[in-house]
C-alpha cells in the first residue's frame, strides 16, 4: 500500500471514530458535541465515501437551528462534564441545548459540493435544507450586516477565537462579573497551544452579558461589549450566498433576494480594506478603528469570488518567512506565537478553504503551492489541529474530524 492509500484509510477512520451516530464530534475528549463549521467540514469528507451519511450531518446541524433563523456553534447532544462552558452556563432554553453564537457558514456551500457529488439524490436533501439555509443567511443579513460586512459578537463566533485581530476589541473588557471557574481544555492540550486566562476571562464576561440580556441580538448589538466586523465571516458568508443561489437554482426558486445579499456583501467587504497593511483585516466598529492584523483570514477573499491583486503581493510576504502557510496570523506581526492557536500555528481547515478560492480564480500556481504545503505538513505529522508554520510540528487536538476531512475532500483528490 502507498502513502497516500494509508493516509485515506486512516482519514475515513477518523470519521468513524468521531461518529456518533448522526453528528460527529471534532474530536474525542477535548470537543464532546457537535460543532457549527466542523460539521459542515464532516459532512465535505464523509461525502467522499458515505454520501448519506454526510447528508445526514448537514440534516443534525440545521435541525438546532433557533426560531429567530441563527444556527448555534454548539450542539450539546449529551451532557459531558469534560468541557467548559457547557450549557449549564449558556442557559438557552432551547432543544436540544446550544450555545448562544453562531459560526462561520461554511454549511450552504458543503451542501453543494454534497451535491454535485449524486445530483439525483441531492435534490431531495437541498430541497430540505435550502429554506433552512435561507433562513440563516437572512438573520446574517439582519442582524449582522449593519456595516456592511459581517459583524461577530463574540471571538468565538469567527471560529479563530484568540486571533490577534480581536486584541484590541477585547482589551477594555470588564471581567470583574466573571467569578472563579474550572477550564476542562486545559486537561486535553498543553496550556501554551490554548488562549490565555485574560483571554477566557473575556470570552465569558461577553457570554454573560449576552445570556442577561436574554440572547436578544438588537440588545447585544447595542450593549455588549464586543462588535468587530470579521473578514473572515465576511467571506465565509459571501461565499455561501453564492452557493445558496445556485442550489436555489436548481430547485427552481426565485433567488432575487439572495442577489440582492450577495451585491451587499460584495459592497460590504470593501470596509475591510485596510491599504496601510496592504490586506484585508477585522475592524472594531465600535472606534472604526482596523486591527492591524495579517491573519489567515485575510486570505479569504478569492473563496469569496473576490479577487484582489493586492492580497497576491501580501501572499508573497508571508511565504517568504514562512515554509508551511497559511499562518493564522502574520510571522512579521509583533503578535506571533507559532503555536498558540489562532496566534500563528497553521489550520489546514483554512487553508482548504483559501485553496478552494485561489482555484476558483485561477491563481493554480498559488493554490498548487497551498496543497503541497498542507500535505507535507499531514503526512509528516498526521491529523492534527494544526500545526507549528515555521517546522510543521504537530499541535493541539490529534485525530481532527476536520483536518481527515479537507485530506480526503481537497488534498487526496486526484491522488488514490
Ligand atoms: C475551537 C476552534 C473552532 C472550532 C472548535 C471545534 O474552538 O477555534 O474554530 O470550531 O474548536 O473544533
């Protein structure tokens, strides 16, 4: 057997291993439910080998969905006292429990690559999912949209929870209200590869605050203290509004309204240029100020049908100083930490998403580049989280759902 065969039997593995039946979890131990984008990301892998069961993430996932349309980051299926916060400390009220944020909408756009797969017996699943869909990208377009771009409420709604673009935005939090309380990812993975105690400090005082205010979106947006708009979501949503329109246009619904999002949108990401860092970057729409941040994020735009020269030179910059991209921030940037999470290390989830985009636009050289990089650094070190950008070590989680997911949907393609 080669190298390549071994590598996709142990990745479908893996999803065996993380399947609990009609949701997988991301990965054993450290992430015990269902998560928003993993998800998506499970069900783009599972359709390589067991298309119905892909389906059926997709179903799990929208099935959490909240009357007012937002679909939950979280699913706690089953109660697991190995994880913090938990719904206990949510407290939403709903069935089956959820958080009370939401996370990148990578889910339309999984739908249709499970689609293309078996159009015939596609049909009747898009047909499901698609007022779902809709439904979720309206209360973006709601709730969220107010600048133009995508607004989070919370770090951990742009699924890169400690990135350096949400440092300063985080920085006058008052955590006085937070209390003592007992982390559980800290028992899973070394405490350098995670966020901080300020940082968790934060993360919960924004819960908090939002879980008084009732999970009410016009209050939080109004009072909490966290609004950042986030290119990362910005993208991800422009994305998958494209993608909704045409699985509207297979089934043969009028997608006028979706247009209409996907012209704001395309408007909406021009706030997010920031031509003194020659990139795409999160601002506070609190000062209006920029973050100042090269993060992986940046490079979302070619996803997002948008294809900005500029980002091709800030591309070549960030390659030059380091060998496995794409960082999850900067190597240049005074917040560098290779291996704390979103603060350096390599999310090849990312990458797969920014590959996907490059193709797309035609930048193959790029995109050539971006999978070679992503496969040395899984054959060398396996299904891990993510991994170190300047050595390619492995870090965080091992056996990633997501990580076994993009080896057989994007990087094994071609190759077995
Ligand atoms: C971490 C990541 C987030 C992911 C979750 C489960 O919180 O930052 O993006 O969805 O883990 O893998």
């Amino acid at each position: 057997m080669n190298q390549q065969h071994t590598l996709r039997q142990r990745a479908q593995a893996i999803l065996r291993q993380n399947d609990r039946g009609t949701y997988t979890v991301p990965t054993e131990g450290l992430y015990p439910f269902q998560w928003n984008w993993d998800s998506a990301f499970a069900a783009w892998g599972f359709s390589t080998f067991d298309l119905p069961r892909a389906w059926q993430e997709l179903h799990t996932l929208m099935a959490a969905q909240w009357d007012n349309g937002m679909v939950p980051h979280i699913i706690f299926h089953q109660r697991d006292d190995g994880y913090f916060p938990g719904p206990d400390v949510w407290r939403c009220q709903t069935t089956p429990e959820t958080s009370g944020v939401t996370q990148p909408p990578v889910a339309a756009t999984m739908a249709r690559a499970c689609w293309a797969k078996n159009p015939e017996l596609g049909k009747a699943h898009l047909a499901r999912l698609y007022p779902q869909l809709k439904r979720w990208h309206a209360w973006f377009m709601r709730e969220r949209c107010e600048s133009g771009a995508v607004a989070i409420m919370h770090p951990w709604e742009s699924g890169r929870d400690n990135a350096p673009d949400w440092d300063a935005a985080m920085a006058g939090i008052d955590t006085s209200p937070v209390g003592d309380y007992q982390r559980r990812d800290t028992q899973h993975v070394n405490a350098d590869m995670r966020p901080t105690k300020e940082d968790y400090d934060r993360y919960l005082a924004i819960v908090y605050h939002a879980r008084d205010s009732g999970w009410r979106d016009a209050e939080i947006r109004a009072h909490g203290p966290f609004r950042v708009a986030d290119p990362g979501m910005s993208f991800i949503l422009l994305r998958a509004q494209r993608d909704l329109c045409a699985i509207g246009e297979i089934l043969g619904e009028d997608v006028s309204d979706i247009r209409a999002w996907i012209a704001q949108l395309e408007d909406g990401v021009n706030s997010l240029w920031n031509a003194q860092l020659g990139a795409f970057d999160a601002r506070d729409l609190r000062t209006g100020e920029f973050a100042g941040s090269v993060s992986s994020a940046s490079f979302l735009c070619w996803y997002a049908g948008v294809d900005a020269l500029d980002m091709l030179k800030t591309w070549d910059q960030v390659w030059a100083a380091c060998e496995f991209g794409v960082p999850s921030y900067t190597p240049g940037g005074e917040a560098f930490d290779p291996m704390r999470y979103w603060r350096g290390p390599v999310w090849v989830v990312v990458n797969a998403l920014i590959g996907l985009g490059l193709s797309d636009c035609g930048h193959t050289q790029q995109a050539e580049q971006l999978k070679t990089a992503s496969r040395q650094l899984i054959e060398r070190a396996g299904f891990h989280e993510y991994f170190h950008p300047l050595d390619g070590s492995a870090a965080g989680g091992r056996d990633f759902t997501w990580t076994a997911s993009v080896w057989l949907a994007w990087l094994a393609e071609g190759e077995v």
